[in-house]
C-alpha cells in the first residue's frame, strides 16, 4: 500500500513538472504574442501619422489654391470696380455736356 501511495504521489508530481512545463510554453507564447501585437500596433500608428500628414499636406495644398483664386476673384471685383467708377465719372460728365448744351441753345 505504501509503495501504491508512493507510485501516486510520484504519478502527481510528473504531471505538475509536465504542467509546469506547459504553462511555460503558454507564457512564452504570450510573451511572442503580446510583441506581434506591439508590433503590428505600432506598424499601424506609422501608417496613419503618415496617411495624417498626406491629407495636411492635401489641405495645405487646397488652402493655397483657395488663396490664388481668391486673389484673382478680387482683382477682377476691384478692375470692376474702377471701371464702374469710370462709367459714372462718364456718365456724370455726359450729362454735364448735355446740360451745358441745352443751356447754350436755349432748351433749358
């Protein structure tokens, strides 16, 4: 009977250095796990900074674009402008000329 109790004793502690000897082989696995995860995390944050500087760099691109096309729309409202004001100063100036001449002649 001893000797049964030694045999299951000796039987328990093969299977604890067996379970042992698993749960190392789990934790190295997580520990290679938790790197690929660290890696890949990191692979994706590169990805995006510099999918997030290409769309700055879009932006700026546009926002420059913006700017030229804002500068030719007032160029042409300011030449619209000065030609608007000539056109009255014209306008005003022929209806002078006119005033003046029907003075002259007598119809005023």
């Amino acid at each position: 009977m001893e000797s049964q109790v030694l045999q299951a004793v000796k039987e328990l502690l093969y299977e604890v250095r067996e379970m042992r000897g698993e749960i190392e082989n789990l934790k190295q696995e997580m520990q290679s796990f938790k790197q690929e995860i660290r890696a890949e995390m990191e692979s994706f944050k590169q990805e995006m900074r510099a999918e997030m500087e290409s769309f700055k760099q879009e932006i700026r691109e546009e926002v420059k674009e913006l700017h030229v096309r804002i500068g030719k729309l007032e160029t042409k409202v300011d030449k619209l402008h000065d030609k608007f004001e000539l056109h009255a100063q014209k306008q005003w100036q022929t209806e002078a000329d006119v005033y003046r001449l029907k003075k002259l002649i007598g119809i005023e």
